[in-house]
C-alpha cells in the first residue's frame, strides 16, 4: 500500500520501538484522534493502523489506557 504525501509511519514505527512510555502515550492519543475523526482520509487511516494495533499491545497499561 502506497503512504498519503506527508504521511511517513516509519517514524510512529520507530517511535513505538524506541520512544520513551510518555512519547508512545502522546502517539497512541494523537493516532486515536486521527482515526476517529470524520475528515480523515480513508487512505491515512489505513496507513496508521499496523501503528494502532502494536501500541494496542505495548507492554505499558498506560500507553494502552491513552489508546482507548
């Protein structure tokens, strides 16, 4: 699947690997607020969602609390 112009996962990928609990519970709340609103474009969603779901599981309740 092709990214959006202006949309590089690789840096929530590297994020999620390497971030601090405080940098992945910011990711996890703007990534949940990217893919709940309306105007989001579908294609940006999509790319998103393997990021979504690795923090879904991140080890730390509190990046998970920050996701729902």
């Amino acid at each position: 699947m092709s990214e959006p112009a202006g949309l590089d996962v690789s840096v929530f990928d590297a994020l999620i690997e390497s971030g601090s609990v405080e940098a992945r519970c910011q990711l996890a709340r703007e990534l949940a607020q990217l893919t709940c609103k309306a105007d989001t474009p579908e294609t940006e969603r999509n790319c998103v969602v393997p990021s979504v779901l690795k923090l879904a599981v991140d080890p730390v309740a509190d990046v998970r609390r920050a996701l729902a």
